[in-house]
C-alpha cells in the first residue's frame, strides 16, 4: 500500500469530494468515512457510485449526475 503524501490530519478543511468513478483507489470508503466524519463535504459522483457510498456511509452528502449533468453544490458552484 502507497503512503498518502500529505497525513490526513494535515489536510485543511474539505468542503466537497468528487469521486470520477468507483476504481478502489479513488473511492476508499474508510477515508470517505473519515472525512464525512470530520467535515461532513457534499460528495459528488456519478449515478451508480453512489449506491456503493450510500450503502458504506448511510448519512453521507451525495449528490449525483448522469453524463453531462451539472451538480449543484454549495455557493453556487456547479460540477459538469
């Protein structure tokens, strides 16, 4: 297993999490947990993914979209 770069409790405030798709390495859950715990961010992700998310972390933030949806998020930022 690859040591992260930065530790986890040196990361700043996480306000949103995009997950691109559901390969292992970009959707760890235990660190999905970890942050949902610590800043509770929106998570971003494609239809289907979030089954997987919803069903690891029940009271997570999700909001989900399909090919060339935009994603309302905080602030009024949008993802594509």
């Amino acid at each position: 297993m690859a040591v992260p770069s930065v530790a986890f409790d040196d990361l700043p405030p996480i306000d949103a999490v995009l997950l691109s798709h559901c390969h292992y390495y970009h959707m760890d859950l235990a660190t999905l947990r970890r942050l949902r715990d610590r800043d509770n961010p929106v998570m971003a992700m494609p239809l289907g993914n979030d089954a997987i998310v919803r069903r690891a972390i029940p009271d997570a933030w999700i909001v989900v979209g399909d090919w060339y949806d935009r994603l309302p998020l905080a602030g009024g930022i949008a993802t594509m």
